[in-house]
C-alpha cells in the first residue's frame, strides 16, 4: 500500500517509527496549508516558508516522544506557536540590546519586561496582528519584525513610501491600542516607536 493511501494515525505510527515515507507523506500532505497560515499571518513569504519548515524539522527530531491525537490540529496550533514565539524572540532581542544601551542608567533599567508581563504581552500583540489588514500587516512584520527600511518596503511591494509610511503608522495606531497597557514598558515602546526604523 502507498503512503498517501494511508490515513494519518497510520502516518503518525510509522513516523515514531522513523518511516521516511510516512514523513514525506505528511509533508506532502500539509505542507501548503501550513506555509499559507503563516503567510496570512506575517505577511512575508520568506518568514512563512522559514518557520513551515522549522515545524516539519521539529516534527522529526521529536518524532519518538510526540502523542499526537489529530494531526491537523497538532500541525495549527504549531503554526500559531511558531509565529508567537518568532515575535517573542524578536521582542527579547531588543530587550537585550535596550538593556545593553541603558545598562549604566539604573531608571532605564528598571523598565525591563518581567516574564508575566511579556507572556500577556505575546498573546495581545497576536491579537493585535490578526486585526490589521493583510497589507498593513505585511509592511508592519517587514518595518518592525525584519527590520526593513521604507525605502527597501516601498521597492519590494512597489508602492510609494509614503503609502508605506501610512501603513506603518496606520499599524503603530492600532497597537497602540489594543497594547496601552504595556506602553509604559521602555523596551516595549521603543521597539514600536523606534524612529529610525522610518528611515
């Protein structure tokens, strides 16, 4: 019998078994609906295929101690995890590099995000991203998760950077508010507001 007539509890028996097969089949299976969650959510091709693939890796390397029950489910709630702990990451990034700059002054020290706050902070900055509109929200990942300037955005998406710096600040507005909770938080509002990400 060929793997794709198998169904995925068969796949997944085979997989803890280190079936290369049953593997491919499952890559092959939901591959593409993984890659286009994550691009609807980031809005970047390359940061969604990244993090498809970072599951399927994950999957194999814990192949042996997984007990999954539905795979699809098991493979969404990956993807979702995966997009926040990416943000996540970017987040602690600039807390270091923040606490680098301010570590000689001890006020600026003490607006560092303690652990429950940057873990409620995940989930509304989430919430906050679903709500924007796809294209804000692609030029919001590129300005403020990759980094990218107006200029390198306006060439990619062929647009004027003045319709990216709308969208950029049209995106600032509306997390401003769904996060004005936490924009006391220097790290946090520095890392939203940093002006020379406009350049």
């Amino acid at each position: 019998m060929q793997t794709c007539d198998l169904t995925n509890q068969t796949l997944l028996s085979l997989l803890k078994k280190s079936d290369h097969g049953a593997f491919e089949e499952i890559y092959r299976r939901y591959w593409r609906s993984l890659f286009r969650q994550l691009h609807a959510k980031s809005g970047n091709m390359e940061l969604a295929e990244e993090l498809t693939q970072k599951i399927f890796v994950s999957l194999w390397e814990r192949r042996a101690e997984l007990n999954i029950q539905h795979l699809p489910s098991y493979l969404d709630a990956a993807a979702r995890f995966s997009f926040i702990n990416h943000i996540k990451s970017v987040i602690k990034a600039e807390r270091f590099a923040h606490f680098k700059k301010s570590e000689d002054d001890p006020q600026q020290q003490n607006n560092c995000i303690d652990p429950l706050s940057a873990k409620e902070l995940m989930g509304q900055l989430y919430d906050g991203l679903k709500q924007l509109p796809p294209k804000t929200r692609q030029i919001f990942v590129m300005s403020r998760i990759e980094y990218q300037s107006v200029k390198k955005i306006a060439h990619a998406l062929q647009l004027s950077e003045k319709a990216v710096e709308y969208h950029i600040t049209k995106s600032l507005k509306a997390l401003r508010i769904v996060l004005r909770d936490y924009l006391t938080i220097g790290a946090l509002t520095i890392w939203i507001s940093a002006p020379y990400l406009f350049s």
